[in-house]
C-alpha cells in the first residue's frame, strides 16, 4: 500500500483523515510520511509526523487516548489515507471528541443514517440483483404493502413475547418505512424534526377534575 501513493506532492507527506469507526465521524486530520504510515500499519494505532516538532506524534502517547486502527484506505488519486480507528477517549487535546469541536455522534443514529444513505442510493442507481432497487420498481403500493406486513408481524412477535423475533421484525419494519419514506421524498431528518418539535412542547396540565 505505501508504496502505491504519492508523497511528492507534500514534501514526503500525505493528509491522513480519521474517521471513528463505529459511527463515521470525522475525528480530525493529521499528516503521515511512510514511517509514520509504516507504524501505524504495524503497531495499529495511528501514527503521524508532527510538522511542528519535527518528529514522529503517535495520537494519545501523553493522554492515554490513542486511536486503534481499525483500516486504512487511500483516495483515488494515492495522495491521501482515510484511517478508520476507534477512539479510547476525547480526541482532541481541548477535551472535546473530536478537533472539529463536535460532541460523539449517537451510535445508533449514525447507523439509520447510513442506512438511509444506501436506501437513496439503490433508488437512485437500481443496481442489478438489489432487493431495495426491485422495490422501488414495483412502486408505492408494493412498498406500503410490505410497511403493513411488517408492522403486522412486529405487533405479533411484541404479543408473542418474542424478544429476539421483535427486534428481528422491528429492523425489517424500519427498513422499509424509510423505503417509503424515500419513495415520498421524505427524510429521516424530516421525521426527527417533526419529533423534536413535540418534544419541546410543554407538558399538558391535568385538569383540576383529573
């Protein structure tokens, strides 16, 4: 892999963007020449040549919050790495989880994002052999039947008692509410606006007869 990329356009240096690997968020950018790149390989943590010190910097070596390599992968052009890692504590050195001042992305919203980023790409492109693309060809009928089936065989695993047949049937049911609501045209960030909007709402009073 080193040997495939470009240094030269950086004076022996390429950009190396952190991403965590659990929910895709940016972490921060450093720079790596290839020893630096070669310790991060083999010691699996993220290594880089520090501009300003002039010496390799491995991320956490005086807080303790190191960031474990997960993958790396160059850009198209070879002249750049994006490294997956799984931070072990805040990254930047103000505390905060990422350098870019943003707090830690919810996990699980990360992952219905992701999901919904796929969901708009198979309708988009409709690749060959894709269950999503096929539903999406059969049209807002299809779509909504298989919404009430699922919701139907949710209710039924929830009244079974089913613990892992629920949570079986509850992604089958948010899959494919997101296919309709993309079929709609309507965003997951819609839905969560129309909730936090109720959330801010204060609570009602009990009547005095109540």
């Amino acid at each position: 892999m080193i040997d495939k990329l470009n240094f030269d356009k950086m004076n022996g240096l390429i950009p190396a963007i952190i991403q965590d690997a659990t929910t895709r968020q940016v972490l921060m950018l450093g720079y790596m020449n290839k020893e630096a790149l070669a310790k991060t390989l083999e010691e699996r943590r993220v290594t880089f040549w520090s501009r300003s010190k002039n010496r390799f910097w491995q991320k956490g070596e005086t807080s303790g919050n190191v960031l474990e390599v997960v993958s790396i992968k160059a850009d198209c052009d070879g002249d750049a790495v994006l490294v997956y890692a799984h931070p072990t504590g805040p990254v930047c050195h103000t505390g905060v989880h990422t350098c870019f001042g943003e707090e830690k992305t919810d996990e699980v919203s990360s992952v219905f994002g992701h999901l919904e980023n796929t969901i708009r790409d198979r309708r988009q492109h409709q690749p060959e052999g894709s269950y999503t693309a096929k539903l999406f060809q059969q049209g807002i009928g299809r779509i909504a039947q298989k919404v009430g089936e699922e919701a139907i065989e949710t209710v039924v695993a929830a009244l079974q008692q089913d613990r892992e047949g629920l949570k079986e049937e509850s992604a089958d049911l948010l899959y494919h509410l997101i296919v309709l609501l993309q079929e709609r045209g309507v965003e997951m960030a819609d839905v969560a606006m129309v909730l936090k909007t109720r959330m801010q709402k204060p609570a009602s009073k009990p009547s005095p007869a109540g």
